[in-house]
C-alpha cells in the first residue's frame, strides 16, 4: 500500500491521490473539488506548509491548516486520469473512459475511434489551446476543448 502523508509534507512537482479530508467542515474543500480520489499536483509549497496545487485546470492556494488536513497518497506508478489538454507533447496515453457530463460528445468521439483501450499520442498543441492534434490508429485527428475535455485518458 502506498505511504500517506499530508499536503503540507507533499514534495513540489508530484503528483498525489486524495485519500481522505480531516477538517471539521469539508465542505469549503469539496466546493473546490478536493474530494477522496481526487488527483492533485503540488505546484508550489512554503516551508510553515502552505501549498498551490492544480487539480484539472485550476490552481488553489491552501494555507497551511487546510494543507495538514488533505491526507493524500503518492502516485508513483499508479496511472491516474488526466486531461488531455495539459499533457505534453509526446505523451502516450490510453482511453479509459468519457466524462459522465459529455454524452453529446461520448457518441462524436466513439465514431471518431476514441473506443476505451485505443491508445494515442498527443502530436501538438495550438498556440491558445484549440484544437489538440493527437496521432490515434495511423492517423491525425484535431480535438476541440470541449471534445478533448470530454475524454477521459490515462498515460500509459
């Protein structure tokens, strides 16, 4: 079983799964999207143990009472969903799934070949973030934001 520790003892630039919340009143943290299973990245973290971290797209800013109460788990070794926006050039990832919101774009993305277990490379990103070129089954495909939102991918 991986090691827990707290947001607070996180090392910079790793990635953590969150395993459970500690504060009295959770809510503030769940209004921001840091539930149990969650996965963050630590952005930046002073030494009293406050710390930036992204989740998604977004950056939060936990002060140090918060940050101790965010019990979390490394992922070393685990593959944990990311965005498809924000992975690097380069990067292989493999389709797990679609985002429970986007069934308009599930029926677009499954006709394009975006099955789950079909793996792709993410061949360019456009200056501002639209479209994302991706190399999936020999060939090239432009996603828009919203059609690479909707896909939900794991780096293999």
């Amino acid at each position: 079983m991986a090691s827990k520790m707290t947001l607070a003892d996180a090392q910079v630039g790793d990635r953590y799964r969150i395993v459970e919340l500690t504060c009295d009143n959770p809510q503030q943290l769940f209004g921001m999207g840091l539930t149990p299973g969650a996965i963050v990245s630590v952005v930046q973290r002073t030494p009293q143990g406050s710390a930036i971290i992204s989740l998604d797209q977004q950056r939060f800013c936990l002060n140090c009472e918060l940050a101790q109460s965010v019990v979390v788990s490394p992922l070393r070794g685990e593959s944990g969903h990311i965005s498809l926006r924000t992975a690097p050039v380069g990067a292989r990832l493999r389709v797990v799934g679609y985002a429970p919101t986007a069934t308009f774009y599930k029926r677009k993305l499954l006709s394009m070949g975006l099955t789950p277990g079909t793996e792709l490379e993410i061949v360019r990103h456009a200056p501002l973030g639209d479209p994302t070129d991706i190399r999936v089954r020999q060939f090239h495909l432009s996603l828009r934001k919203e059609e690479a939102d909707a896909l939900q991918v794991c780096e293999i």
